[in-house]
C-alpha cells in the first residue's frame, strides 16, 4: 500500500532578514515550517553562528577559551579577523567595557572600537551593549550612527530602553534585537510596540534569554518552540528570527569551568560540547542566529547544521 | 477567529438605494470602513429588492466596487448560483461561496462551482425540509454535507458549515442547539470542517441587540465556531472576539492583545 507522508498546512512563516550589505550579506528566517523538516515546506536559509569579541579582555574566560585568542584579546579588531578566520558567519561585539562595573567606556570610546572591528572584517557584524539599560541607551544609539549603513544588527533593547535604540536602528538603517527574559507575552508586546516605531518586522530579530544545558535550555526551548507555532500559524508579531547567546550561558556551566579530572575528563572536550549540545539543541527549536564563543564549537555547530539543512532523498 | 462584514447587504435601506441607482459611493465607504474596523471579508448580498433576472450583474457590480477600495475578499451571498458565479469571475483573491443547502440538488451545482473557482463553500444544515430545531438534526445535515464534499473532492478544511442561528425572540430553544451543533461539527472528520454563523441573526426585532450578539458570539467561540458574519461597526464586539481568542488560547497573550487582532 502507497504511504502517504502526513504535512502539516502552516498559513504563516518567519520573516526573513538581512544582516550586512553586499556579497558578505547573511539572510536569516524565511522558513514556512519547523526546523529541518525539509519534506514539508521551504527552508531557504540555514541556522548562521557568530564569534564573539569584546572591547576588553574577558576576566573570566576559562584557559581553554582564551587560548585560542591569545594575542588579540586586547586589540577587538584582530580579534575580529580571527573569528573571520575560524570560520564565523557574524562578529558580535559585546561592548561589556560600557558596563559601569568594567571600564564603564563613553559612547565615544564605544563607537572608536565598534567602527573599528566593523573596517577590519568583511562579514556582517552584531553590537551588544553591556546589559544595564540606561547605559545601552546612550552607547548603542551612537554606535547605531557610526555604523549608519552597514544594516548591523544591534541590540539588547528592552521594554524600557527599547525606544531609544530602535529608534536610532530604523533611523540608521540597522536590525535591532529585543529581548525579553523567558516571558512571551512581554516578547510579543516589545515587537508590536518597536514596530510601532516604523521598524519593519523583517528587521527586528527575538533574544528569549536562553539557557545552557542542564541551566534551564528547556524553558527556552519551549518558548522559542511555542512562538514559532504561533508565527508558523500566522501569528506576525512572534514571526521573527530567533537569537540565542549561547556562548555566555554555555561557559558559565560548571561543567565548562571545571578543569581536567578524573571524572569528568579533559575540559576542553567537555566545555566545547556543553557549547556545541546547547547551540544544535536550541536550533531544533527555531534559532537563527547562534552566538558561541569557542571556535571548535563554531567549526562543529556548522557540520550539524550542514547535515541537517541536507534534504533527505526519498 | 475570522469576521466577515454584514453591511453591504441590499436589505439595508442605504445599500439598496445605492443598488437602484448604481452609486458606488455608499458601497465603497462600506468597504473602507468595515476594513478598517478589521474586517476579514466583505459580505456581498444583492438584498430583496433585486429581480433574480438583475441579481448576476448587481453582484458582479458589487463586487467590483468593493474591491476596487478594499483589499480584503468577499462572501458572495445569494441564493441564486448566477449571481454567485456572477461575483466569482470579478472576484479577486479566495471568495467565499455563501451557500448551499444540504439538499443534493444545490450541492451538485455548488461544490463544482466552488472547485472551479477554488473558492470556501458555506454549506447550510438546512434542506427543503426546513432549519431543524435539534442539535442532533443539523449534524445529520452537516454530515450530508462533508459527504457532498467527498463526493466532488472538495477539501473538507475549505467547507464552512453554518448551523443556523435564529432569533432569540422567537426561536429561543434554537440557541443551545446550535452550539452544541458547533460542537459537534468539530469532531465530525479529521481535518474538521470550519464553522460560520450568521451572529445579528440571533438578535432580530430584539431589545439590547449588541449585548446579545457579543455574549453569543463568545459562547459559539468557546464551543468552536470559526467564522461569523457580523456588524463591524460593534466595538466591542470585536473587542470581545479579541478577548475570547486570547481565553480560548488561540492567539498567544500580549497587553495590545486588542490591537493585534486588529492587524492581523
């Protein structure tokens, strides 16, 4: 007897964005149907992964992750071609030297090193600010104009900075990331509400605030799971592109700071697949663009994702 | 939940009037406003007024008009399959054919018709018997129906089946009848067809007719209905679908809940 494959009839799809300009350019969503089931629907774009650097040298960055950076951590645009050269889709640069805790660095001091990493590498690149609202407000804003044309995609903007930063991304031309901490309902009213600021909904990208493996993924994983059958069902304000900070969430597990034992083995292996587990793990569920630290993750996230865009022939 | 504006009906005074003589005004300023109050179609009804031999070329007329200031498709209401088809080659987009009977003889003319066009059929449970007054008999009905779709295979999600709302005032033991028909419907086949009422019909020559409309509409909501021709000039009708979407978990919570089902 004939077997007849069950789909499923979506009325709606994730839009699809544009980061960077020119050949360089990285599109991401545009999907009609879940992650990977390429039998049912169109996936034109795959998962995309960025390396991130910083506009100061981490403090807390275990051995195993420095070490692949060593000699550049203090100068973010060498940095930045070494991502390049890793492989990375995307350079994010977290401007955690802005934090008040940190160097507490002037919006000017932001937009010298912003401008300097987006001359220095030919691949679309992201800014994040340090966290605290009141001070992304002021910093992501300027570096929004130094970067005006470059179709950045810049963020965190949040329910109660998110006037300011997305104004300055549609005014100048960039992508903006909101975030809003595992709460869908909050995460569909900041889109609504930075559309309403004429940001086209093809340029606004969703951060949940994901966790790592064995750190609450699955609490995102559902989030991000039940807004894409939302968007999937027509819903337009949850039809974005999903971020997911993985490398942050990843490299604060106690699995990827402890050191070689017995145990637990070499930390190397075990840290890079504690990243690897949650990025491949969180794109089951919708993400689009994946933020990782270590370059062996990035290298072992792209062969699954590549396996996994493959169309299986019937 | 999909709404469908009742407004350019020939029953109204104004649009009767417009119809007589072919002022595209009065059509076009309810074509505009009902999408922007949100409708999702336009219903289309050439109204009593109309001989059958003129009801193809008013509908056609209509039609046009409708759509020459409003993007949104439209339900094509009438009981004579010419003016229906009369609307459908004008029409632009997916159209609603509204509706056959459960009789064997109208549902050979409609589903073909509605296959041709790849349009939605509203299939009434109602046959030239009458509008039964139990549940149980407008299932027989409805199943007639999903049958006459199998036979012209016609996709059971893309038949609407109406169950018939009557006046409160006069047909009060219909009200629960249809919504455990609506009920009913929903478990009928897998995909289930979609649901359609005609809302202001419940409150004919009653007092307090908006209130009636709001509190039935939420009621057939919860218990399945998908479609329902209403008065979109009704606020908080609209708002009250808004709200009963949200309660029933069909649209995911957001505080502009209003204001996005607006939009959509």
């Amino acid at each position: 007897m004939a077997f007849t494959v069950l789909k499923e009839k979506w009325a709606g799809n994730v839009v699809e964005m544009v980061i960077g300009q020119g050949a360089g350019a990285v599109k991401v969503g545009g999907e009609n149907t879940l992650p990977f089931l390429h039998f049912e629907g169109e996936i034109p774009n795959a998962p995309v992964a960025a390396l991130e650097v910083w506009d100061m040298e981490p403090p807390d960055w275990p051995g195993v992750l420095a070490s692949p950076f060593a000699g550049v951590m203090s100068d973010p645009s060498a940095w930045a071609v070494k991502c390049v050269d890793y492989g990375a889709d995307l350079i994010c640069l977290r401007l955690a030297g802005a934090h008040p805790d940190n160097k507490d660095s002037s919006p000017a001091e932001a937009v010298a090193v912003a401008s300097e990493v987006a001359g220095a590498v030919n691949i679309p690149i992201m800014v994040i600010g340090c966290g605290v609202e009141e001070k992304d407000a002021e910093v992501l804003p300027a570096v929004a104009e130094a970067l005006a044309g470059k179709n950045a995609l810049l963020g965190c903007a949040t329910i109660n900075n998110y006037k300011a930063i997305a104004a300055a991304c549609v005014l100048h031309g960039h992508n903006v990331i909101a975030t809003s901490p595992l709460d869908i309902n909050l995460a569909k009213q900041l889109n609504i509400l930075i559309n309403e600021l004429n940001m086209p909904v093809n340029r606004i990208a969703m951060d949940p605030l994901v966790g790592a493996l064995g750190y609450g993924i699955e609490y995102a994983y559902s989030i991000m799971e039940r807004a894409r059958l939302s968007a999937l069902s027509g819903d337009k304000m949850l039809a974005m592109p999903v971020v997911c900070f993985v490398g942050q969430e990843a490299w604060k597990s106690k699995e990827a700071k402890a050191e070689d034992s017995d145990e637990w083995g070499a930390q190397a292996r075990r840290a890079i697949l504690w990243e690897v587990v949650t990025a491949t793990s969180l794109v089951q569920s919708g993400g689009a663009v994946l933020v990782l630290r270590h370059p062996e993750s990035l290298r072992q996230f792209k062969i699954h994702v590549a396996a996994m865009m493959k169309e299986v022939s019937s | 939940m999909i709404l469908i504006g009742e407004r350019i009906n020939g029953m109204f005074k104004d649009i009767a009037q417009a119809i007589l003589n072919r002022d595209p005004g009065v059509i076009e300023y309810w074509a505009k406003r009902q999408t922007d109050n949100g409708a999702h179609y336009l219903d289309i009804n050439t109204g009593p007024a109309v001989t059958k031999e003129d009801q193809p070329a008013v509908m056609e007329w209509l039609t046009k008009v409708a759509q020459s200031v409003s993007p949104l498709p439209c339900c094509l209401d009438s009981a004579n399959p010419d003016a229906i088809e009369a609307g459908l080659k004008v029409h632009r987009g997916r159209a609603i054919i509204n509706s056959t009977t459960a009789d064997k003889w109208k549902m050979e003319i409609y589903f073909p018709m509605a296959v041709k066009y790849n349009a939605y059929l509203i299939g009434l449970t109602m046959n030239e018997k009458g509008v039964p007054k139990s549940a149980g008999d407008r299932i027989a009905l409805a199943m007639e129906l999903v049958v006459g779709a199998e036979l012209h295979n016609f996709p059971i999600e893309d038949l609407i089946i109406d169950p018939l709302v009557l006046p409160a005032n006069v047909a009060q033991e219909h009200g629960p009848e249809v919504i455990e028909a609506l009920r009913q419907i929903k478990i009928l086949t897998d995909p289930p067809p979609r649901t359609i009422v005609g809302l202001s019909n419940v409150s004919q020559r009653c007092a307090e007719r908006s209130l009636l409309n709001r509190t039935y509409l939420v009621m057939c909501m919860a218990a399945g209905l998908d479609y329902a021709i209403v008065n979109m000039d009704d606020e908080m009708l609209v708002d009250a679908a808004a709200a009963a979407e949200v309660l029933l978990n069909q649209n995911i919570y957001c505080d502009a809940f209003l204001k996005t089902f607006r939009k959509r």
